[in-house]
C-alpha cells in the first residue's frame, strides 16, 4: 500500500511540475524524463581558472518539447530547467549532442560552444558549467539520463530542416515573365516583352511586392485588383523554383524552344 501511494504522489508532483515548466518555461514542454529536488549552479571562469557559484539554484528537471525539431531550429528537443528559488527567472539550457558530460562528485560538469553562423568557420567559445547536487543518489541517476539521451542525439540527430513548398505554376509564369519566354507559342512570345516595359515605367509597383507591408497610402498597390502583377522572386525562391522546375518537361522544352528562337535569329543576322 506504501508503494502504490508512493507511486501516486511521484506521479502527481511530475505532474504538477511539468504544468508548471510549461506556464513558466515553455508551452511547447510535453514530458518530464528526470530531475532532482535540488541542485545549485556554477560558471567556470577561464580568466581566473575558478568556479564561480551563481544565483540560480533550486530543482532541475530534464524536459522534452513537442513538436518538430530541426538542425536549423532554434531550440532542441531537450532542455534542462532549473526552476530558480532566488529570482523569477529561470534557467533553461538546451541540451543537444554537442554537449560534452563529466561527472566530478559533487558537480556534474556540462560543456559545449557557442553556435555560430553556418558562414563563419570553426567553434564558438565554450562555456563550461557546474551542477552542484546534495543528492548522491539524484547525481548519478541524472548523469546515466544525460549519458542515455546523448548517445541517442549522436546516433539519431534531427532530421535537416525541410525547404519551403515551392508553387511551380507560380514560379513558372513568374519565371517566365522576368525571362520574357512565352507559354504559348510565337503569337504570345511579345506579351512578356510588354508586360517587362509596364514595370519599367512603374517601378513602385515592381518593388512594392517585395518590400515591407505597405502603408495605408499605397495598400491600393498590392490590392487583389492588380492580380496580373507577377511576383518578384527573391534570390532563394528563384532558388528552390530552379530546382523544382528543372525536373519539369514542359519547362525544359519551353526553354528549349526559347533557346532554339534566340540562337537561330542570331545565325540570321550573321
């Protein structure tokens, strides 16, 4: 009886801890896989070459969000919480495989660097820092957990972000228009050409569809009135629309056929 009411009362605190982390943390928090009753949290100093206590302390619980997660996504999929006693603002650390884990009694110690942008070479600095646990028991069982879902996050990382749906008869016509090649034969081949002199003389209208959302003086310009507008491509949906549209024969043939037309009224003028 002892058991099954302590099983019950475990149940209720996760419970009760989990609406908690979700209110005061993040919404998107579904399951707690772990966590201890106390811990108090340490920065390494690499200026001094000391630990320095922090003002965060209070329980530490290992989260796991819901929903899709990428490698591109700005959070992971686990988070350690500790729900701060000395402040009202607590301290999440996204936990992803880059971390490294070493268990130092009474500390656990967690590194790992800086993201940087995919454009800049190399590692960010590295922060180090220490979990201070009273528990033994509470220690080492957090540090098997964390020691599990590493191993897991190597063998099995986040799927790479998926590229944006791309509409192909949008951006063939759009393609097409800026191109000046014709969906519909010679009779249609000048149609884009005109089209190309009406934006030229109205370039507010051109630059308008890619700009910020227009002011209440120039809604009109981007009205669903002036729908035979076509919309302007920025570099990456020109981008995914080559790449889409490359694998499509009627845009093959229509861009051999343009080619064709170009290569054989050069030959004639020589």
């Amino acid at each position: 009886m002892t058991k099954i009411n302590l099983s019950v009362n475990e149940q209720a605190r996760k419970e009760a801890n989990l609406r908690l982390l979700k209110r005061s943390v993040d919404r998107s928090i579904t399951d707690i896989q772990g966590g201890a009753t106390h811990v108090v949290l340490y920065h390494f100093r690499d200026e001094s070459q000391s630990w320095e206590k922090s003002d965060v302390e209070g329980s530490l619980s290992l989260a796991v969000r819901g929903g899709e997660v990428s490698e591109s996504s700005s959070s992971s999929r686990h988070v350690l919480v500790i729900l701060n006693r000395n402040s009202p603002e607590n301290y999440p650390m996204d936990f992803t495989s880059d971390f490294q884990l070493q268990k130092s009694d009474p500390f656990l110690i967690l590194k790992n660097y800086e993201q940087r942008n995919q454009s800049v070479e190399g590692k960010g600095p590295a922060t180090i820092r220490g979990i201070w646990f009273p528990n033994d028991n509470e220690r080492d069982s957090m540090n098997e957990l964390l020691i599990g879902v590493l191993k897991s996050l190597k063998e099995d990382p986040p799927p790479p972000a998926s590229a944006p749906a791309v509409d192909r008869n949008a951006a063939t016509v759009s393609l097409f228009a800026a191109l000046n090649i014709g969906t519909g034969g010679d009779s249609s081949s000048s149609q884009p050409d005109q089209h190309h002199q009406q934006q030229q003389h109205h370039p507010a209208q051109t630059t308008s569809a890619a700009g910020p959302p227009p002011s209440t003086s120039t809604t009109q310009t981007s009205s669903p009135s002036h729908s035979n507008q076509q919309p302007i491509l920025d570099k990456k949906s020109l981008q995914l629309a080559l790449l889409s549209l490359i694998q499509d024969e009627r845009f093959l043939d229509l861009l051999h056929a343009q080619y064709l037309k170009v290569h054989n009224a050069r030959a004639s003028r020589n």
